[in-house]
C-alpha cells in the first residue's frame, strides 16, 4: 500500500462546498427555533381537551378505620377481604377502565364492559404499582380513588374522589 492520496479524490474533497461561519450561524438559529414555533402553532391552532366528568359512585367494605392506623404498625392485624364497589352511575356504558387507588395502585378492567346502574367488585388486594408493589391496607390508609374509562363515544372520561385521612 502506498501513502499516497489519489488525485481525484482530492479533487472532490476539494471542490465541496464550505458552509461559512454566517450561514452556520444562521443554520442552527433556524434548527433552533422550528421546534418552538411549531408547537406554539399547534397550541394555538388545535381545539381544547376536556375530560368528561365519569358519573361513579365508589364505596369501601372491610376497609380499617381511622382508630386501626393509630395504633403501632407491629400491632396491627393484616387486612383481609377489602373491596372496593365501583358504580355506573351514568347513561352510557364504560369500557376499558383503570382504577387507580392513592395515585399509585392500579387495576385494569378491559375485557368486561361496566353497564349503566351495574356495580363492579374489585379486590383492593388486586391493585399494584407499575414496579409490581401490591396495596397494603396495613400500612397505607385510602386516601385517593380516581375511576378512568372510555364511553361508546370514543371519549375519555374521569371520576377523582379523595378520602379524609385523619
């Protein structure tokens, strides 16, 4: 192999165009600020999302009271057979609902559609985290349910309660 650089690949490397330091400049400005403008056209541009508000009833069974968290977390006895009773309180049937208790434990109920004035059981020992963490009635009180489902209409709809945890 020898050192030398062939005459018409230098020739090409060569006669490249050279981007001046004042197209560059103007280049990344306008790489810069597409971005930008393009979402500020689209927040203008596009209609407002709104959530339809879920008309739901929830309600708890062999759930501990106040008194059980006030007592030392060794003393407590394990919480079995809790419930929560989900209500369509609506018109219009529900599909695809998530569940979601304290903002972090989550329960899907897709298959079954949830019929109007149709309750639903769920096992509060059926909620999870994203990382597979199962509720514990023993050591964390309910303070949040929040119902999300899909109406025939193709639209989503939500239900957001919060329980005192005095």
């Amino acid at each position: 192999m020898s050192n030398t650089v062939d005459k018409k690949t230098t020739t090409i490397v060569a006669s490249a165009p050279v981007l001046s330091r004042r197209w560059l400049v103007i280049l990344m400005a306008v790489m810069c600020c597409t971005p930008v403008i393009t979402i500020f056209v689209l927040f203008r541009i596009l209609p407002p999302v709104h959530e339809q508000e879920l008309p739901a009833a929830v309600r708890f069974e062999g759930v501990p009271s106040a008194a059980y968290y006030e007592t030392d977390v060794k003393q407590r006895a394990p919480v079995r057979q809790a419930i929560l009773v989900l209500k369509n309180m609506g018109e219009e049937e529900w599909t695809n609902m998530i569940i979601r208790v304290n903002r972090s434990y989550m329960a899907y109920e897709k298959d079954k559609p949830l019929k109007p004035g149709e309750e639903r059981v769920f096992d509060l020992g059926r909620f999870q985290t994203r990382r597979a963490v199962f509720l514990d009635l023993k050591y964390r009180p309910i303070s949040n349910v929040q119902v999300y489902a899909r109406l025939p209409s193709g639209a989503r709809a939500t239900y957001d309660v919060d329980f005192p945890t005095d």
